[in-house]
C-alpha cells in the first residue's frame, strides 16, 4: 500500500491541533514566550500596542520590539528593552540639537523606528510591518498586534494624565495614580488574526505581564474579550505576582489604583471572565482554594523566571498541565 508522506518546509506552516497562543507585553511576556517557542513552532503572540509611542515622528512600539528582539536573542536582558549592546550616538546628537532624550533610544533600535514609520508612511498597516519585521530576524513564532488602531494607555494621575512612557519613563513613576485608560479601545477593531489566533488554538496563555498596562490595553479591546470569554476552557493565566509584589515592575501601583486586590486571589477575580485556569507560585499556595471557589483550576510552580533553563521549565510545566 502506498504512503504518504506530507512534507513541508513552509515556515509558516502551523498544525492547528497544537497551536499556543499567548497575550503578551513587557519584559515577564518575553521570558515565557521564549519558554515556549524553545519547544514549539506553532505559537503566536498577540502583542499589546497601549504603550506604543510617537517621539522625534517615529513610531516606537515597545512591546513589539521587546519581543522581537527576545526572540531573535538580541533583547538587552539587563534592562529588559532595547537591542545589547546598542549604541546611542543619535541619541547624543538630538541632545545637541535641543531635543528631550529621557527616552533612551540606541542606534539599532533607531533603525527599526525609522522603518516601521516610512513602512506606516507608505500605507501599510502594523499587522504587515511586523510580520515584515519577523521574517527579517528570521523568527517562527507570529507576532500579532492586538489592534491595527490606535489605543493608547494613559495613567490618570493627581497631576495631570499622560501617556504610560511619560508617566513611567520621564517622570519615573513618581506621582500618585488615580486611575487608567485606555484611550482608542471603544473604536478599535480586534486584528481578526488575533481572534482567529485565539479561536483556532489547543491552549492560550495570558502571559505574566503587568495586568493593567500589558495585558489590560488587550482585553479592552471587545472582539478580543469576547473571543477570549467563548474560548475560556483553553486559557490559563500566569500569574505576575509572588504574594503582594510584582516579579518586576509598576504593576502593585497600577492595581491598588484600579481597587484590584494586589493577590493572585485579586486577579483571578479580575481574569475569572475569561480564564479558567492559573498558575501561581507556590508561595501563594494560601489562595489555592479561594481561586478554586471562582471555579478555576490552579497550578503551583517555581514562576520566577531568571534564567533560559527557568523560561523553559515554566514552558513545559503550563503545557505538561494544559496537555499540549
Ligand atoms: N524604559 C525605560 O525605563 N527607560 C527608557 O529609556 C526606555 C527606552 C525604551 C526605548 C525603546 C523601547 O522599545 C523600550 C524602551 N523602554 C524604556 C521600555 C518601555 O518603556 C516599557 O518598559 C514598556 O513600554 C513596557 O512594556
């Protein structure tokens, strides 16, 4: 009897039947998507755009780069942004010519700004620019901004509102936050890719970045909270959390401003809609069974991802757990 043998060399080429999808933004997001495209090809990344940034009339996307250059290992771990190594000879030079430069752009990453920007100019969208941008640094995994619109997460403050960079970047974070927006979200239209992603996938993850300002921006967008509330059996969340204090990042700040309990308890409640499984880490096993009364199941593990062989650990115990 003759066989057939399928054989395929299309790197976009994905079995459905396997397919992970994660909600991702920020430096935790990178770590485990890392994790999981150590050990499979059909994964894509729906990337947060709220933090996304016009500066001397470039396009920064920060969220999307970061996991760029993660994924293409070129991701300055230290910081946890930007390309290593980087130069910031163009930087000095704005410094010369007057500008503000408390946005710490180097040479490489200037020349992704710069092409992304013309590529806009030219009249393609963000979804194309940064499949573009993927095949250039020769990476798998997709990466999908959330939105091809424009929405922009702003921090309500007693001084004022601004814009995420301006609060956290220039002003360090320093003032008291009241609240935060998400300003576009009512009118953008989900990247029907991304609801496609999460539809046609075995398992999704909400990736442990900070809730209200990686994750947040994406879940206020109706067509992906609606896709994600119908496909809630196959979504876990990893939690950012270890007891009260984020794993890294502003991340207490924002939930105490939003009335969220800072506790894996608190966010289970505030994903409980479209999730209905977690992660937690085994510090916080004390909040198991009241997480398990939202009905969602829990999974105690090490979450502190400080190195390559802790990314693919975290990787392999969510899909071990999730039967992927
Ligand atoms: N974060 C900083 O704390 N300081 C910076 O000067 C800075 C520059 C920067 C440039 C490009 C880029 O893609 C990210 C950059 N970030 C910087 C990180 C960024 O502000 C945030 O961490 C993310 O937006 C949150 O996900």
């Amino acid at each position: 009897m003759a066989r057939v043998i399928l054989l395929t060399s299309d790197s976009n080429f994905q079995d459905k039947r396997k397919m992970i999808t994660i909600l991702a933004g920020g430096t935790g997001s990178v770590k485990l998507v890392r994790g999981i495209a150590s050990q499979t090809r059909d994964l894509s990344v729906i990337s947060n755009v709220g933090d996304n940034y016009w500066l001397y009339g470039l396009y920064i996307c920060p969220d999307i780069d970061t996991m760029l250059y993660g994924l293409a290992d070129i991701l300055d771990t230290e910081k946890g942004w930007g390309i290593k190594k980087d130069t910031f000879g163009f930087l000095r030079q704005m410094e010369m010519l007057g500008e503000e430069t408390w946005f710490k752009i180097g040479d490489r990453d200037a020349s992704i700004h710069l092409m992304r920007t013309n590529m806009l100019k030219n009249g393609k969208n963000l979804s194309d620019i940064t499949e573009w941008m993927c095949q250039k640094f020769a990476i798998d995994t997709k990466i999908i901004p959330v939105t091809d619109n424009s929405v922009e997460t702003r921090i309500v403050t007693n001084k004022g509102e601004l814009h995420l960079q301006e609060f956290w970047v220039k002003y360090k974070g320093q003032d008291k936050v009241e609240g935060i927006k998400y300003l576009g979200a009512d009118k953008a239209r989900a990247n029907p890719a991304a609801v496609n992603a999460i539809h046609d996938s075995k398992l999704v993850i909400i990736a442990p970045g900070n809730p209200l300002t990686s994750i947040g921006p994406i879940l206020s967008i109706k067509g992906i909270r609606k896709e994600l509330a119908k496909s809630k059996k196959k979504v876990v969340v990893v939690s950012p959390l270890i007891g009260n204090a984020a794993v890294s990042g502003p991340a207490a700040k924002y939930l105490e401003a939003a009335g969220i309990e800072v506790s894996v308890y608190g966010l289970a409640k505030m994903y409980s809609e479209v999730a209905s499984h977690m992660i937690i880490d085994s510090a916080d096993r004390l909040h198991t069974r009241k997480i398990e009364n939202l009905d969602m199941k829990v999974y105690e593990t090490k979450i502190k991802m400080k190195e390559k062989k802790d990314e693919e650990s975290l990787a392999s115990f969510i899909m071990k757990q999730m039967h992927v």
